[in-house]
C-alpha cells in the first residue's frame, strides 16, 4: 500500500528568535506600540497572545477596505457607483478573517450605519479629488536604513497622490488641529522616509484625512508639510531606542489612560 508522508508542522519559533526576527524590520505601528507600552508590545509581538477584534477596529478596517476599493477604481480609471461602493462596504463587513468580533446587543447594526454613513460621506465630499488619477493605491514598500545603523522600514501607503501622501483614519472625535501632527508623527514620517527611499523625491506634503462618527459624520483633513530634518533625526532616534530596548530586553508596563482600552489589562496586572 502506497503512503504519502505528512509534512511535519514548522517548529516553533523560540522567543529570542522572535525577538531578533523583531530587530531586523520596523513599522510605524510596532514602534508606537513599543514607545507607548513595552509590555503590551511583548504580548502582541512575541508572545503572539490573541484577542477578539474590538468593534471599533472592525469599523476602521471595512471603511479602510472600501476607501482602498474606491482609489483602486480611480487608479485603473473604472470609478466605482455608488451602489458599488457600498456592495464593497457589505463585503468588507462580512469579513471576519481577521477574527471574530465580541458585539454588545444591538451594537452591530448601529456600528454598520454608522461605518457606512462615513464611507458616503466621505465619497461625496470628494468629488474633486476623484477626478485626478491617484500615484498608488495601498502600496507595500519598505526602505533599508542600514547606514544609519538601524532596521529595514517597512509600512503600508494608504494613497498618493500628486506627491502628497495620504492616510485615512476613522476617529469618534474632532482631531485637534494643534496637536494632531504631533500625535501622528511617527507614521508620517515614517511614510515620509519610506516614499523618498522608493522614488528619490520628496513628498509635495502629507495628508490625514479623519472620518469622524459623529451623529452626522464628518471629514476633517489636516494637511501637514513636508518632513523637515528635525523629524527625520528624532524617528532615527525612536528606532535607536526600539533596538536597545529589544537587545536588554526590556518589556516593562507603562500604566495611563491607555489602559482603559487595552486588550492585555488583564495579563498586565498579573506581570511582575
């Protein structure tokens, strides 16, 4: 009788693999992360703990997804209707791959208006906007900065167009002009560096566009200039203290009002 072998599972990783796998790229998003809190980034990262996905990042990723639909059309020059659009938003609903959602009674549906009242809206107040052909459309590139002594960049662009680099963000609150660039400064100049490193020109500026879920939903778009040296130096500097920090390593707490929102509260109060 013939047999076939079965392929053995791929052995695990051990945690100082994972954590030398960690040292040779960075993300915008894994180094927020760490800045904010080293424990919570060892859970998600290294120790790979798995949690339901929140209503809220739900909402986000089936807006992002029908956002990334809609600049792909305009990319290919096959604008999408609006009813196709929002056959795109009941899809990106639908999809639960990236894990399953813990809703409250009644939450759901109410999160599913609200998400799709953004995507219209937002489409609607960007009529201009569609008539120019976007540069990119969610484009994965990354950038060796090896010279500097630190990690390959690694990062996602939400859209480019006309050399400005936009990136969408779904928010339940007005953002504050004076402090959002602040905020958002690691990502976009990460996404700043990422984009010269890949076509040898600077960005004409950067763009975040907030689809706000209020009661009737907004669009606030802050419009950020180029990244100056300063804020080139001081993200060289965050990755600096992401190496260091992974090289002792030092995954410590960093109690605040994050915590509120932390998936990992519990672990976290049994760390010592």
């Amino acid at each position: 009788m013939n047999t076939v072998a079965e392929t053995p599972p791929p052995p695990e990783r051990s945690e100082q693999d994972l954590i030398r796998a960690l040292q040779d790229t960075v993300s915008a998003s894994r180094l927020s992360l760490f800045l904010q809190c080293r424990l919570k980034f060892y859970f998600r990262y290294v120790l790979k703990l798995q949690k339901p996905k929140t209503a809220s990042l739900h909402l986000g990723s089936a807006v992002h997804a029908v956002l990334k639909a809609w600049n792909k059309a305009r990319w290919l020059q096959q604008p999408l209707s609006l009813k196709e659009v929002h056959e795109n938003y009941l899809q990106a609903w639908a999809d639960t791959s990236e894990g399953s959602v813990n809703w409250e009674p009644g939450e759901e549906e109410e999160d599913k208006t609200t998400g799709w009242r953004l995507c219209d809206t937002y489409i609607r107040q960007s009529a201009s906007m569609a008539l120019t052909k976007p540069d990119a459309v969610e484009v994965s590139i990354e950038a060796d900065l090896a010279r500097h002594g630190l990690p390959r960049l690694i990062g996602i662009l939400d859209l480019v167009q006309q050399g400005s680099i936009i990136d969408y963000k779904t928010s339940s609150s007005t953002p504050n002009p004076s402090t959002v660039g602040h905020l958002h400064e690691i990502q976009t100049s990460s996404y700043a560096i990422l984009y010269r490193y890949n076509t040898d020109q600077q960005e004409t500026g950067i763009q975040l566009h907030h689809l706000v879920k209020l009661k009737n939903p907004k669009v606030c778009i802050t419009d950020l200039p180029p990244m100056s040296k300063p804020q080139q130096t001081r993200l060289f500097r965050q990755m600096e203290a992401y190496l260091e920090g992974l090289l002792r390593p030092d995954f410590i707490p960093s109690p605040g009002m994050h915590c509120s929102s932390c998936e990992f509260i519990h672990e976290c109060r049994l760390w010592h």
